[in-house]
C-alpha cells in the first residue's frame, strides 16, 4: 500500500487518485523521465559544430527523448543553414 501526499490517507497501489481528497497520485518513475528529456547543451554543441550528428540524431532518439533530439536537430539544422550562407557569402565577396 501506498500513502496520498496531500492528504497521508492509505490508497491502492494502482490508485490514480486519491479516493479521499482527490488529489492526484504521482507516479515515481514519471519525474525520472521528465529529468532525463531536459535539453542537454553539451548535444546542442556538438549538434552544432557537426551538423550531420544532430540530423541523424534527431529520428534515432526522437521517441525516446523528444525535447533533446527536437533540440539538436533543430540546431543542427540552423547550424547548417548559417554557414551554408556564410559560405556563399564569402564565396561571392572573395569573386569580387
């Protein structure tokens, strides 16, 4: 048996509410799931200097881990977009 957080009455193990209060039970493993999808900065970077990573990073982890692979891919992607357009730039001034 389990206890309500709100309210300290005994519920069910199975309880998704609590019968007394109302309140909702929180379920452990829920928050350590939440903890680990946080955007990790150290991928962004590295999405960032090597482009093709975060591309391929992005679909391999994207269920998994939803916000940190949306965040690499789409750094990667912007990484990619600026300097491909640094690259024309400097191409187009260094032919002038």
């Amino acid at each position: 048996m389990k206890f309500c957080a709100k309210c300290g009455k005994e519920i069910l193990e199975e309880a998704v509410v609590c019968p007394n209060c109302g309140c909702a039970v929180t379920n452990p493993s829920v928050p350590q799931q939440i903890a680990e999808d946080q955007v990790s900065v150290g991928l962004c970077v590295l999405a960032a200097l090597i482009p093709l990573f975060g591309i391929i990073y992005w679909p391999l982890k994207y269920k998994e881990t939803p916000k940190k692979a949306q965040a690499c891919g789409i750094t990667a992607i912007i990484s990619w977009a600026v300097s491909f357009c640094f690259g024309f730039v400097i191409g187009f001034l260094g032919a002038l």
